[in-house]
C-alpha cells in the first residue's frame, strides 16, 4: 500500500431480511430496524439499517485490503444518514499514508451517491497473516 | 435540552460476555464474512488460532451488552425517541477467538450540549480471560433538542 493507492472498493445489497438476521446476531432489537410499520410511525421511510451493520462493510473493506482480521487495528466512522435494506452499499478508501507497516486509510460509505458513514478512518497493520 | 455533566467519569459494574463459535458464525454471515478463519474451525487451527476467530465488529456483541445500564441510567437521563448514533471508534487489540471470555467496563467519557441537542460520548476497555485488552471503544450518540 502506498499513498494515494484506493483501496478495493466492496459493494453489497443488504436483503429485505438482512435487517433481522442482524439483530439476532448483534443483539440490537430496535425496532426501527426490523419493524416496517413501526419506522413508519416514527417518521423513517421504512426500516432502516443497523448504524453498526453499515460499519462492519467498511471493517470488512479494510480487512480485505489489510490480508485479514489481524491487520486492522483501529476504526472510527461518522454516521450521517440513514441506510436502506435493497439498496446497493459501496465502500471506498484511499491510503493516505503508510510507514512503518502501518497504513491509515480515509474511507466511507456510499448508499444511492449519498455519504452515509464519512470521514471514516482506518489503521491497518501491513504484512499479516 | 439541559444536560447533566455532573456524571461525566461515572463508571459502571463490569459486564461478562462468554464467546460462542456458533455465535462468531452467525455474526460473520450476517454481515457477509466470507474469511474462513471467522467460518471454518480447521482453517483457522490450520492458521494458529485455537478455534473460530471473531471478526473485529463482533465488538459489538460482547461490548453492547454493557452499555445498557449506562443508556438506562436516570443520571444520565437519555430520551430513546431522539436519541440517534452518531459515531463510532474502536481500537482493537489481540483477536478474540471462541472460548474467550470477555469484560467489559463502560464509562461516561464527555456530555455535552451544542445548539440544542446532547452529545454523550460512552467509552468501553475489554479485556478477555488474560487481562489482554482486546478492544477499546468510544459509542458517541446525539439526542436532538425539542
């Protein structure tokens, strides 16, 4: 990795369902994330992604660059926006510097062009396993 | 909105988190892990770990438990309805792996107003079952004013 390198972006489209199956997995029932009726209620356009979920594709970008879980050492996102189940997700990064085998990478993530995890920040350690 | 920030530093009792390989499963399906060392037993032996390997976000299940206490806290004083995540930070140390046991101690790192509207920002330290702290966290929520 080298400054200015982007790293490869990762896109994926959350199913109807996804929203539920991550719940059970993480443990946040909110239902604004698994209850259509009651986002509506509460003013969302529909449910609505698990804030963490989204984060977790900007984890999986990094450690897909980085060679695996190890490499990544540090993760901070900005949440703006909320994300939609059936829309594509796209996350970018680009290496801003690198020394030392440690990398910091500036990422998102993008839903229908608009940024819904910015001046997200990445640090991966290089040469992993 | 008023906000309380006599309880910044206020710490809350350790919560424990016992990691199930079935549970590293379900977590790395769900969020689309295709790595086999967070699916696949043999692969991550066959890589040096004991057993299944967590992703990094699976933070979040052995951390998130703890945090309840703090969201429910009066003193605190969160209102659920306007109460939306603003940002996250983790800082990960060794990798957890299934048969860890996980700590988690949760902290009140800073309240703050701005504009109408409440910044909490809560900090976790995980430690697993040899003091090694495997995951440094700052949960930072913002309430909206009325």
């Amino acid at each position: 990795m080298r400054p200015g390198d982007e790293i490869e972006p990762l896109a994926v489209t959350p199913d109807k369902y996804l929203t539920v199956r991550y719940a059970g997995a993480s443990g946040d029932f909110n239902p604004i994330h698994i209850d259509e009726e009651f986002a509506q209620q509460v003013g969302l356009p529909g449910k609505i992604l698990h804030g963490l979920y989204t984060m977790a594709q900007v984890a999986r970008a990094q450690t897909d660059a980085g060679g695996g879980p190890r490499s990544l050492k540090r993760l901070s996102v900005q949440f703006r926006g909320m994300g939609l189940p059936e829309h594509e997700l796209v996350v970018t990064g680009r290496v801003v510097s690198a020394d030392d085998g440690v990398a910091i990478v500036e990422c998102g993530c993008a839903q229908n062009g608009k940024r819904i995890i910015r001046n997200a920040e990445a640090e991966l350690r290089l040469s992993d396993d | 909105m008023s906000v309380n920030t006599a309880v910044i530093g206020k710490t809350y009792p350790p919560a424990h988190y016992a990691v199930g390989r079935e549970k590293i499963r379900e977590y790395a399906k769900a969020v689309g892990e295709t790595n086999p060392l967070h699916l696949d037993v043999e692969a991550a032996r066959a890589a040096g770990y004991n057993d299944l390997v967590a992703p990094p976000m699976f933070a979040v299940v052995y951390a998130f438990p703890s945090l309840w206490p703090v969201l429910f806290d009066d003193e605190v004083g969160i209102d659920f309805s306007r109460m939306v995540h603003g940002g996250q930070e983790f800082e990960w140390g060794p990798l957890v792996v299934a048969g860890d046991e996980i700590t988690t101690t949760v902290s009140v790192a800073d309240i703050s107003e701005r504009a109408g509207n409440g910044f909490y920002v809560f900090a976790s330290e995980s430690v697993n079952q040899r003091g090694e702290t495997v995951c440094s966290a700052r949960w930072s929520n913002i309430v909206r004013g009325a």
